[in-house]
C-alpha cells in the first residue's frame, strides 16, 4: 500500500529534523520503504510517499522521530494509474 506523510516541523524548523536524518539516516525498518519526498518552500511540511504491507511499521517508523521536532500525518493513497482503472467502467455510463 501507499501512504502519504505529511510532516509538519515544528515553528517551520527543519534543520533539526534534516541533522537526525543526516546522523541517523531514516531509520526505516525493514518492509518500510521509502519512494520520494517533496517539501514546501516555506519549510512547514514535507511529504513524503512510502510503501509497505504492514501498518504497524509505519507506527514503529513514527515511533522512532519522537522528540524531534515533527509530527505526522498519514494518508492511504492509491496511485493515478490504479484509480483510471478502477474508473473507467463507469466512464461510459449515462
């Protein structure tokens, strides 16, 4: 499954997040993975799409940036491509 995280930093303060990830890497545990990732200009809240099969690793995942200055925001999404298919049986229909 895909998920959209959404980190909010705290007071628009990223620098202390980046240094954990810097230091630590993600710290992702395994079956967590990581796709790509985009921040606003304004350093508010980066988004972050990751994949895995089991929830709870995104809980041990979040678990692990306590105390750093972030808070999540999880979002199940399915791809563009996944949803046309779904769709598209219905787009005939009057």
């Amino acid at each position: 499954m895909l998920f959209m995280v959404i980190e909010r930093f705290r007071d628009n303060d990223m620098v202390p997040v980046y240094r954990a990830v810097r230091d630590r890497g993600r710290q992702l545990p395994d079956g967590l993975e990581y796709v790509d990732s985009w921040v606003e200009p304004t350093f508010g809240r980066c988004f972050q799409l990751m994949r895995c099969d089991d929830l709870r690793l995104l809980q041990q995942w979040v678990l692990g940036w306590r105390g750093a200055g972030v808070t999540f925001e999880i979002v199940p999404v399915v791809s563009s491509a996944d949803t046309r298919a779904v769709v598209a049986p219905y787009l005939d229909e009057d």
